[in-house]
C-alpha cells in the first residue's frame, strides 16, 4: 500500500506555515492602508495649518498618532507636530504632554527632548527643561537650540556662572552663532561684570545690525554701568528699528537719572 510522503505532523506544520504568510500579508496590508491614512491626514493638517485652523491641524495629527499605532516613527513625528501646534497656542501643558508621547516613542530624538524642554521652561518647571535640554545634546552634541537653550535655563534657574560657560562654549564652537554673543553680554552684566559685556555687545550688533533686542541689551548695561549718554546713543539707534521698545528704554533710562 503506498504511503502518502506527508506525516500528520508534517500536514499541520503545513497549515501553520500557510496560517503565518496569511496573517503577516494581512498585517502587511492592514500597515500600507495604515500609511495611506497617515499621509491623508498629514495633508489635511498642513493645509488646516496653512488656513490658520490650527485646532483642526492638532486633530489631524493627533489621529495620525492613533492611526499609525504599529509604526513608531510615524506616530512620534505626528506627536512631535502636535506639540509644536500646541506651543504656538500657548497650551503648554498640552504640548508637554505630547512631546512625552513623542520621546516616549522615539527615545532618540534630540528635537523632541529640546522642545519638551521649551514647553517644560514656559511652565517655569526649570529643572526639569534642564534636564530635558541636556538629554537632548547628550544625543545629539550639535543641536544648536538645545545648546542655547541649556544656557538660557541656566540663567533662568539663577545660576549665571554655568550660563556664561555654556555661552563661552557655544561662542567657541559656533563663532557666527549671533545669540550666544548678545546672552553672553546679558549674563556678564547681571554678574556684575557690565564692562567686560561690551565688547560682546558689539560683536552681536555687528553680526546682526536689525534685531532692537541687542540695542536694548547693550542700553542696559551702560545703564548699569551708570553710562547714560551712552545708553541714550543705543537708544536713538532702537527708534529706527523698534519704537516701541525704545520708549520702553527711555523709561529705564528716565528711572536712572
């Protein structure tokens, strides 16, 4: 009598193998129909955004979160994108909660660690943006933002002495970095060290001639240094650029006689 080749444990091996490529092709579409959706409604919230919708932006990305449970990269970035929505809007506690979700499901990314530490700064929770800044440039140790932004908590936290190394650093490592020259100044002059921030005044003006903030910085410390002609020449420069800000100069500078 002729033997079938296929043992009973050998035909269910068989059904199982043919049960796995059933259920792997089904997760495979379930996956591409998954992406398809994702991309709709990334379209959908860009033009909300472009619109101004941004509340509908925020849904639209929200859902892409749900939608692309399976795909953690994907549901990450539509968190990250909601954050930053969030932030725009001033809901920051909402933004933080977000920018925890795209950490948690992309534990790499630098912007994500950086921008839950700028939504953490806004609540005033110092030290724990700190912790989240410095998470980020330990992964990524040219992320300028995160790097500015570490010596920005620092000043924030009181603790001007880190600041300044932070900006010395970043001065070093990005010599046309404009912001690290004005928040270096800024951090000299609150230290007590008004004459030494001078140069750095400069050096940011020179870099960047239209931004009114670095005037008034550079008021101030001549201010501080008991300078008010000097602080007055910043301030006939600021009415060009910012009148509104040159006024509120001439209040510190009234306050000062």
């Amino acid at each position: 009598m002729h033997r079938s080749s296929y043992s009973p444990i050998s035909t269910r091996m068989l059904l199982i193998g043919l049960l796995l490529t059933c259920a792997t092709a089904s997760a495979q579409a379930q996956a591409f129909d998954d992406i398809r959706e994702s991309q709709r409604l990334t379209r959908v919230a860009l033009v909300a955004q472009q619109q101004g919708r941004l509340d509908d932006a925020v849904r639209a990305y929200q859902t892409i979160a749900v939608v692309a449970k399976g795909s953690p990269t994907i549901a990450a970035s539509a968190q990250l994108s909601a954050g930053n929505l969030f932030m725009r809007l001033g809901k920051f506690e909402e933004a933080a909660a977000a920018f925890r979700r795209s950490v948690s499901l992309d534990p790499k990314s630098a912007e994500a660690q950086n921008n839950l530490g700028e939504a953490l700064g806004e609540l005033k929770q110092f030290q724990r943006a700190l912790e989240a800044f410095q998470r980020a440039v330990a992964l990524d140790s040219r992320f300028l933002k995160a790097r500015y932004n570490m010596g920005v908590t620092y000043d924030r936290l009181g603790q001007l002495k880190y600041a300044e190394f932070v900006y010395r650093i970043l001065i070093r490592d990005f010599p046309d970095f404009v912001l690290a020259y004005d928040s270096l100044a800024v951090t000299l002059s609150k230290s007590g060290r008004a004459r030494s921030a001078i140069p750095f005044h400069e050096k940011a003006i020179s870099l960047d001639t239209e931004e009114p903030f670095f005037y008034y910085n550079f008021a101030i410390s001549y201010l501080v240094l008991g300078d008010l002609r000097k602080a007055r020449e910043q301030q006939q420069k600021l009415r060009n650029l910012d009148p509104a800000m040159a006024e509120r100069l001439a209040i510190a500078i009234a306050r000062r006689k």
